[in-house]
C-alpha cells in the first residue's frame, strides 16, 4: 500500500523515454573528429579577435542584401556598427567566462631522470590514473 495515490496522468515514462532517445538518436551532426598533427598545431593558433569576427561577417553583408559601407546622406551603418559590438561581446565572454574541461586517459607513457648516492636513475613507465586538465579558450 503506498503512502500517495498515484496519479495515472502522471505516468509517461515511456513517453519520456522516447523524447530523450529521438534527441540523442535523431538528426545529430557528428563532430568531426582531429589528427593528431591538427591537434598538436592548434598552439600555432593565434587566438580569437573580435575585429576579425567582425570584418568576417560584414564581408559576407553583400550575399543576403545587406548594404555596406556609409548609409545614403553619410549615414553611418549602425548594422556594420551592430556587428562590431556583438563580436566584441561574443569574445569577449568566451575568453573571460568560458572554460576547456579535459581528460586524459590512463597509460601515457612517461620518463624520468634523477640520481641518488649510486649513480644517475632513469625511470620509464605508465600513468595509471586517468587525469584531468583545465584551459582557458583565447
């Protein structure tokens, strides 16, 4: 005997089921996955710029219509204007509020070097852990 009656309306764990599995299942767009050399050249990467953003989008005004350049009578473009402060703001958020979580798994090869009282000591093994890390997006 339960202490509350249950209310058959509010069982739809089947429904529910099926809404969580068509979000995982249906229309997902893979994330392409890095080579190796692509992930280890991303340090020559220099980093984000709100005015290359900017200059980026109000290059491609022209493809949807968009004018460009000083409004009729000089009017200045506050759309160009528009897409300069919300660059700024975009980056300005990822790089001062967003965090790169990382983990890496166990087995990374190691190699220490050192000495005692008998001589120089070389050590080789494996992590056994797996470790986590922590980057700030620039």
């Amino acid at each position: 005997m339960a202490l509350f009656e249950q209310d058959p309306n509010l069982n739809v764990s089947e429904e529910i089921a099926t809404v969580f599995l068509y979000m995982l299942e249906e229309d997902r767009i893979p994330v392409p996955k890095l080579s190796l050399p692509q992930i280890l050249f991303a340090k020559t990467r220099p980093g984000m710029s709100p005015e290359l953003l900017a200059s980026s989008v109000i290059s491609r005004f022209g493809e949807i219509g968009i004018p460009t350049g000083a409004l009729e009578e000089g009017t200045p473009n506050v759309m160009e204007q528009f897409v300069k402060v919300l660059a700024e703001e975009i980056v300005d958020h990822i790089q001062s509020q967003c965090r790169v979580d990382t983990a890496v798994d166990i087995g990374i090869k190691l190699q220490a070097t050192g000495g005692n009282a008998g001589g120089p000591v070389t050590a080789v093994g494996a992590s056994i852990a797996p470790h986590t890390g922590i980057g700030v997006p620039r």
